[in-house]
C-alpha cells in the first residue's frame, strides 16, 4: 500500500488567495474595496487569534477591514446597535461576528440582525434555508472549504457514499448537504450513532467534525478512503490534534488532510471568498 496522500490545505488555501488579490486588484480599477467587519466581544483567547488572522488576511489581500473589540460586559442592545451600524455602512459587504459570544448575550439574535447579503459566515436563517433548497447563497466557510479540499484531490464526489461524523449546525449539516448538491449519497453518524465504525468503514469520502482528539482510528476506514479532519483540539501537552488518530489513518487511507495545515487554513480563506462575492454583488458587478 502506497503512503496515503497528504491535502495541503495551507497551499491550496494561498493558491485560492492568489486569484482573490488579483480580483481584489481588478475591482479597485471599478472603484470598489471589499470590507469586512468583525465583532468580538470579551476575552476569548482562542476568538482573539482568529481575529487577527482574519486581521492579517484582509491586509494581505488589500480588504478595507474594520475590527471592533466590545468589552465582555456589553449589552445584546449595545451589539446589536453595532450590528445595525454596519449593515449600513457601504464601506462593508461582510459582517462577521465571532463566536462564541458571553453568556448573557443570545447567538441567535445577533445573527438573525446581520443583513443576508453581508452574513460571509454564511450563518443567517436565510442563507441556510437557501443551502437547504439548492438556491444560491453565502455558503459557510469550513463546508465551503471542505469541498474545496476534496475536489483538488481530483476524486469525482458524484455518485461516490460520503459519511459524515458530526451533525453540528456549523460543519456537519451544512457540509452534507454541500456533498449532497455534489451527488454524493450521504449518511450522518453522531453521538448516537450505535454501529458508527461499520458505517464509516463504508465511506469512500469521510469527514470527521465531532471536538474528540483523535478518536477515529484505522479501524473506521475504508483502504483508500478520502480523509478530511475538521477537528482542531488542544492536547495537554499543547499540541494540536485532529479529530483523526492521523498517523494509524494515514496507513490505510486515499488523500487526508493533517491538523494542522488541512481544513484550518482555507476556513478564512473561504471567508475572504465570501466577502469578495458579497462585495460584488453589493456592488452590481455580479
């Protein structure tokens, strides 16, 4: 058995960024700078070092970029006044605000008061109902990203029985029903899956977004199976690991994508993807 192929998430992610400067470049000839805006509200460590990665993106590919820091104890009043503010600001097209927010402060509210066309997480009722029903829409980032990773393999989706470990509003349904718009026949597995491993043994195509360090192992997975790791969890020792025991997967699978430098990379990079649509569109040039 030939050593399984590594997806490098972090030079497909700078190949896609390539195509987005030179958009961004194309669109200021047209007068137009995409923007986007995050909101992040307390003291998160982990939020912090998401926002400045999206900081940094948006500089490197010459985004207008606004970040605006709410101290912890913000009202759901003050948060939603700012993202009233914003979805009337023209200077941005994308509205992003991180999550998780403090306790007091309801998720649902806030993301139902982004605008449609803004909402680059692709979170809002209305996006996902238009991802439910085929329609076109700002499809959310780490999905987006796992088909990205998948096609660059060059394995054909259509026809092909992808499992999906994880029913999370944020990954797991949303990426199956983007294999599903692929033809891909799909079946989810979760907490209370009773036969998880002889399910996911059948997978041709299978992505893992369940937050337990390496639990799935060889034992889950079809020789030759395309392996994409959503999972981003800190070990004691400080290290990072995937949801997939990598080392024993990589024994027996087709391509799969390590933790990190897999999915990790293109979430943001599908981020920049939206905005620059969003951007587009606000702007009557798509």
């Amino acid at each position: 058995m030939t050593a399984a192929t590594i997806i490098n998430g972090k030079l497909i992610s700078e190949e896609i960024r390539e195509g987005i400067a030179l958009e961004v470049q194309q669109l200021s000839k047209q007068g137009v700078r995409p923007g986007l805006a995050v909101v992040l509200v307390g003291d998160d460590p982990a939020s912090h070092v998401y926002v400045r990665n999206k900081e940094k993106a948006c500089h490197d590919l010459g985004f207008y970029s606004e970040v605006h820091r709410l101290p912890a104890d913000s009202s759901q009043d003050e948060v939603l006044a700012l993202v009233d503010k914003l979805n009337k600001q023209s200077s941005i097209h994308g509205i992003l605000v991180q999550l998780p927010l403090p306790g007091h402060i309801q998720e649902k509210a806030v993301i139902d008061a982004i605008a449609v066309e803004k909402d680059v997480d692709g979170f809002h009722p209305v996006n996902v109902g238009n991802l439910v029903i085929g329609d076109d829409s700002l499809l959310p980032c780490t999905p987006a990203g796992v088909i990205e990773l998948i096609k660059r393999t060059g394995v054909e989706i259509s026809g092909k029985h992808a499992v999906v470990i994880g029913r999370s509003n944020i990954v797991g349904k949303p990426v199956s029903l983007l294999l599903q718009r692929e033809n891909a026949t799909v079946t989810m597995c979760h907490s209370r899956t009773s036969n998880m491993r002889e399910i996911a043994k059948q997978a041709d195509i299978l992505v893992v977004a369940i937050g337990r360090a390496n639990m799935i192992d060889a034992s889950y997975v079809k020789p030759g199976a395309v392996v994409i790791d959503v999972g981003m969890n800190r070990l004691e020792n400080g290290k990072l690991a995937g949801d997939v025991d990598f080392a024993s997967v990589k024994a027996i699978s087709g391509p799969i994508t390590p933790v990190p430098g897999g999915v990790g990379p293109m979430t943001i990079t599908m981020l920049m993807k939206n905005t620059l649509l969003a951007a587009k569109r606000l702007s009557g040039i798509e």
